[in-house]
C-alpha cells in the first residue's frame, strides 16, 4: 500500500494491509471490548480480527463462500497477519533507534 492510499481488498488480502487493519481495529476497540469481555487476550483477539478481515477481503474479491479450503487458510493466515499487526504494535512503541548518520 502506498502513502496516500486508501485500503482496497486486494490491499486486504495481502499481509501488509491486512496487518495493518488488524492493528487499527485492535486499538481502537480494544478498549471498548475490556469493559465488556475483560478476560479475553488481547492475542486472541488480533486473531478474531485478523480472521474476519481476512475473510471479508476474500469474500469480496470473489472467492467460493461454500469452499471449506477458504476458512482453514484463512484461519492459518489469520495467526500470521495477527502476529504482523503485534509488531506494529511494538514498533509504535519503541521505535528503532535513529542511526548516527541519520541524526540531525
């Protein structure tokens, strides 16, 4: 995705939109979600997310709703893009160190 741009499904479908997503639906929900699931991860959660991001931009994009492949894939994926979407988390975080040739 490029600066400027707005998501597309095709942007969801690949890891970087999908995470992306994932990690702006987490944070602004999340705190929401606590006062009435206060026990549910927050992992956990990045993977529900990650699940039914990933499914919508499948299912937009034309894929066969009653084809049992799409679920599981999308399922196993969903572990990946949730783990992507952590580590922007960290990164907002703790961002990298600047380098010394990059100091003003």
């Amino acid at each position: 995705m490029q600066e400027g741009q707005f998501f597309t499904w095709e942007a969801l479908s690949a890891m970087g939109g999908a995470s992306l997503l994932t990690f702006f639906i987490v944070q602004y929900s999340k705190g929401l979600l606590d006062r009435v699931v206060s026990n549910l991860p927050t992992d956990i959660y990045a993977v529900l997310v990650a699940y039914m991001v990933l499914l919508a931009a499948q299912l937009a994009t034309g894929a066969e709703a009653l084809d049992w492949r799409l679920y599981v894939l999308t399922f196993a994926n969903s572990f990946l893009v949730a783990a992507a979407a952590g580590q922007i988390q960290t990164k907002s975080q703790h961002p990298p160190a600047m380098q010394k040739e990059e100091r003003p």
